[in-house]
C-alpha cells in the first residue's frame, strides 16, 4: 500500500486542543485524519452532522414522518415491498 501525505493548515490553538483530547483517547493526529478518511469511504458522507440537527434528515418533520410510518407499519397498515414504493411516498 502507498502512503500519501495530507498537510492542512489549521489554527494552532484548535491543534493544541485537538491534541490533547486525542492523546487522551490513545490516538494521534495522524490516526484520527486516517479514522475520519476511512469513514468517510465506508459511509460515503461525512461521518457527523454539519449545521443544525434541524438542517439534517432528522428534523422534526421527517422524524414525524418516521415515527408515524414506523407506528403504521406495526399494525400492518404501511408496508412497502419495494424501495421504490418508498420512494414514491418520502418527503
């Protein structure tokens, strides 16, 4: 395997800060960068909420939306068989 070299500047209070956690949970810069890489592939997004939570999927109408398609699918009233079927009802 090839290894690369990643160089970002930051602001050095944030890398102080950072550090000091990091090394408090047993990791290093470089293998906290490698860890949010590999998520980043395995997920293929960004491995936490940007903006608000309101902002993401889970804002309060599509938990709502969620919450009532999970209580209609318990008692058998909402059941889709295919992903396409759920697709022509998301928001």
């Amino acid at each position: 395997m090839a290894t690369a070299v990643v160089q970002a500047k930051i602001d050095n209070d944030l890398k102080i800060t950072a550090e000091r956690y990091l090394t408090s949970w047993g990791l290093d810069t470089s293998t906290a960068i490698r860890m949010f890489l590999a998520k980043v592939v395995e997920t293929h997004s960004i491995p936490f909420t940007i903006g608000s939570q309101e902002d993401g999927f889970y804002n309060s109408g599509n938990v709502k939306w969620i919450t009532e398609s999970q209580e209609q699918a318990n008692r058998g009233e909402f059941v889709f068989k295919t992903a396409d079927e759920l697709d022509k009802m998301a928001i």
